[in-house]
C-alpha cells in the first residue's frame, strides 16, 4: 500500500517492503507523526546527531532525512523499506546512515528517538548499546501505540538512561520523555543469553542456544519449535537445507547434527536472528558447512537450488496479524526447491496453512499433530 505521510514540515510517500498492492498496512502510524509533530512544536535542535532507532519502514528517516539521521534497525525489510522511500521522495541515500542493531552505534548522540519496540529484550539491549553515547543534554524521545506502551517500558528508560515520563495519549500514540542522567548506575546488559535445551528433543537435546535480543522466546524453547524437532525429516548425503525464519538457529543446527554431509543456509531478516544463529550453530558443530544470511527470505537463493526447507513462520508483522509474511516464504520455497524438494512446516492448528501449501504445491501432508500444532510437508512436483 502506498501511502502519504503528513509531517509538520511535508508530505512524504511512503510504502512497505517488499511492496504488495494488497497489502493495506500502511508503513506508519499515529505514533511517527506525533513523534514528528512534537520536534517540530518543541523546537527539539537537529542540528546534532540524530539517531532513529527501530524505525518501522523508515517513515521517520525519511522525514527527518534533512538532518542526516542514522537508524538503527534489526530488520532487513525495514532498511530495504527506507532505502526506497527516499527515493521516492527524492533524498539522496546518502542522507540517512544506515546501521543494523548488530553493528557499533555512533560514539556521540544529541537527539535519540526510539520506536518502542515489540521485544522488552530488544529495547533493553539497544538502550544498552546507545547509553555511552547519549549525554546530559541529549533529548531523548520514544514513541509507540498506547498498547505498546507498558509499565515495564518506562522502567527500562528509566533504569539505563534516566527519569522518564509519558505524554497525554493522542489518536492512541504516546510519547515517552527520558533525561538521561551520565552518572546512572546501570547493571551489566544481559544479551546476549544462553540457555540449555531439554533432553528430549533429539541430536540437540541438551545443547546451548545463544540468543541476542529480540529473538522470538529467547529464553526458552518455544513449544512450536520444541514440537518440530521431535519430527525433524530424516537427511542423507550432500543435500541443501534451508532453515528459513531461522531465529536462533535451533532447527538448523539440529538438521547439520543429524546431516554432517549436508550444507546447511540459515535465512533470517532480523540480524539479531542471523547472529543468534550462526554463534548456535558455532557453539554445537566444528563451525563448517553452513552459511548465514540476513535477507528477505529466499529471495536471494537461486531457483531450483535447494532440498529441503524447513519452516516456523510468523504471523504478526508488529502489532498486525497477517499471513503475509507466510505466503511469501511459501512462494519462496517453492521456486527454491529443486523437483522432488520438500518444504516442512510448523504451525498452529488454526493457522490453515495445509490450505497454502495445497494452492501452491498442490500437495500437503500432515506429518504429526497435537492440541495445538500441526507439521506439515510439501513436496514440489
């Protein structure tokens, strides 16, 4: 969907990415233009360094891409995001510096705007990470949906930064004020974290997981997951296995386990993901065999390529439910795999993904099931 943002000072066409001329989400809300309204109304100085982080699809880059920015995000579609949408506003791309959450965060900050995220661990790190550069007189503003919004995000700021207050809600977007104060005792950050797996689960039963921030339950293992590794496909010879969605790396990690001959690609679009799983993998294998890469999906991996995929998709892209996300890696999977590949997936039972991998595949078959998920396989003809 493309749409146009109204900032106090322009207008400003912005879409998602990849973009999809059904998709109806638009790539901002309330709570980017009322960050945007109150630097304007404040008078807030931009003359400094600017750092945005967690930027949906880059709306508030673009529209501060006059007072050359860096964002920070752990999303790859949200860099491709504010890659296009200054260029389709005109901006150079060099006006915004791009940096993932992965990476080193600029020595010095004077304005720190932050999208609240969906992950409490996320913004816990990323505070973290930025709390050397930020200084007395760094104006510091987070902004997200009320819903978005809890007791627990104040105290993070709180805790790492400084005090911190809310604003008045407004179109149910609130504002998050912080005055840091340097000299705050802060504990140690925490992430990344390790856990060890229980003990049936097969090849990797009792391993260590290491997770960064932000990845999906990364302080345990989700129940999906947990279920999927208990009917993993069995894997022989020199194949091409995908772990698309990897997260931490798990189900990747397990297949190279039961597979030594097999070259493993784990698939993530967040880095923190990427990262997470490449250290798993590292700390449960002699470290060869297996590439890593931050992208959308299959994108990048040349058709006809690949054996065997497995799948735990999401089905929320932030606040929003949609199986958008799950399509698109379905339709990627598809044109990946070689003829007789298989694409596994896991789900909840209510999700209907059978009724997917039958349009596309023309196939699905229900390898095992409980109260609440299903594992399913495909198999391109």
């Amino acid at each position: 969907m493309n749409d146009r943002m109204t900032a106090p000072w322009a207008e400003y066409a912005l879409a998602r990415f990849p973009e999809d001329p059904r998709d109806q989400l638009r790539a901002w809300d309330a709570a980017d233009t009322y960050l945007l309204r109150h630097l304007a109304e404040s008078g807030t100085p931009l003359s400094g360094s600017v750092v945005v982080v967690g930027d949906r699809w880059g709306a508030l880059a673009t529209a501060l891409s006059a007072h050359r920015p860096t964002q920070i995000t752990d999303s790859f579609l949200a860099q491709e995001a504010t890659r296009a949408n200054l260029a389709r506003n005109g901006v150079e791309a060099t006006a915004v510096r791009l940096l993932t959450t992965q990476d080193t965060p600029p020595d010095r900050i004077d304005v720190l705007l932050v999208r609240v995220p969906k992950s409490l661990a996320l913004l816990e790190d990323q505070l973290h990470r930025l709390a050397p550069g930020v200084h007395e007189g760094t104006v510091v503003v987070g902004t997200g949906m009320v819903k978005e919004i809890h007791t627990s995000t104040l105290h993070l700021f709180e805790r790492i930064l400084g005090p911190t207050r809310t604003s008045l809600a407004e179109k149910k977007a609130r504002l998050i004020f912080c005055t840091p104060y340097p000299g705050i005792a802060r504990a140690a950050n925490p992430w990344p974290y390790s856990y060890r797996l229980p003990d049936d689960i097969g090849l990797v039963s009792g391993r260590t997981v290491v997770n960064h921030a932000g990845v999906f339950c990364a302080d345990r293992l989700d129940i999906g997951t947990r279920f999927l590794l208990q009917h993993l496909p069995r894997s022989r010879g020199p194949e091409r296995i995908v772990d698309l969605g990897c997260g931490n790396g798990v189900v990747g990690t397990a297949m190279a386990l039961a597979n030594p001959e097999a070259e493993v690609l784990f698939v993530d679009e967040s880095y923190q993901a990427v990262a997470s799983a490449e250290e798993t993998y590292r700390e449960n294998t002699d470290g060869v065999g297996a590439q890593f890469r931050v992208g959308d999906g299959l994108a990048e991996v040349p058709a006809g390529s690949v054996d065997l995929v497995l799948n735990n998709p999401p089905f929320h892209s932030h606040q929003a439910t949609t199986d958008t996300t799950a399509w698109r890696m379905f339709s990627g999977a598809r044109r990946a795999l070689r003829p007789g590949g298989e694409l596994w997936v896991i789900g909840n039972r209510h999700l209907g993904y059978h009724l997917k991998l039958r349009r596309l595949f023309g196939n699905s078959e229900l390898v095992a099931s409980d109260a609440k998920f299903v594992v399913l396989r495909a198999v391109k003809k």
